[in-house]
C-alpha cells in the first residue's frame, strides 16, 4: 500500500491517495542486470523493492550503507558518490522514496579499458607496418645508390 498526503498550495492536506499494488508488479522493474542493481527505499533506509527478492520481502535497513545514510539525513535530492569500487547514485522522490542504482566501478571502466588495449594493438600494427616499409625503402633506395656509384 502507497499513500501519499494531496494538499492544497498553502501546504494544508485536504486528504490522502491511496493506491495499493502488488509487490511482484513492481518487482520486475527493479529486476537486477549484470552490472546494474537499482532499487528503492523509504525515507529510513528500509528496502521497499530490491532485485534480491529476499530484501524486498524481509524489507532489509540499508540505513547503515555509508552513501544511503549521507543521503538520507540531507535534504539533497541527488547525489552519486564511488564508495568501495561501487559507483552509487541515488535520487528522492518527491513522496519520501529514493531510487538507489549501484554499479561497479570495472562495468565503467570496462569499455575504456578496451579501448585504450585496441588502441595499442592498431598503434603496434601501425609502427611495425612503417617500419618494415622503411626497411624496403632504404634496401631499394641502398641497392640504386650501389649500382650508380
């Protein structure tokens, strides 16, 4: 069950929203990728929908997580912070919920990574292409130079 106060511009509540869902609908949104865990929890820290169905049910306090616990006590609506080869990032709602994502830091740097091993591999072939040219070069400009002398 999700309630949410509606009120009016002066900020008074005139009355409540209610909506009730089921946990397993909202579960497969949050379904965990290779690399990417996003999940969502209340204004104490408590998990309302994880990947790991086990948190979501037993409803597991995050609180004590160091980037959940900064954002929490905080009014900042976003924040991302590399905690423990983690990239976290996290975003509040304007209900109380906050959507957290984590990430490794290696799902990152993986695609770098493999471009920098590329970029050597075609910078190796380059060099020993110039080189096994200059090599014809100066044998056939050598072989002219004997013959002419």
């Amino acid at each position: 069950v999700i309630g949410t106060p509606v009120a009016k511009s002066d900020g008074f509540v005139t009355h409540w929203a209610w909506g009730i869902f089921r946990v397993n609908r909202i579960q497969t949104s949050f379904e965990k990728s290779k690399d990417l865990s996003i999940y969502l929890v209340d204004q104490n820290g408590k998990v309302i929908v994880h990947p790991d169905e086990k948190k979501t049910l037993e409803a597991t306090d995050l609180s004590n997580n160091k980037f959940i616990s900064s954002v929490l006590g905080t009014e900042v609506r976003k924040k991302q912070q590399y905690q423990e080869e983690l990239l976290y990032s996290a975003a509040k709602t304007m209900y109380g919920p906050m959507v957290v994502a984590e990430i490794s830091q290696a799902a990152i740097l993986g695609p770098s990574k493999l471009a920098k091993e590329m970029s050597y591999f075609i910078l190796g072939i380059i060099l020993s292409l110039s080189f096994f040219f200059s090599v014809v070069f100066a044998h056939t400009l050598s072989k002219n130079l004997e013959k002419l002398t």
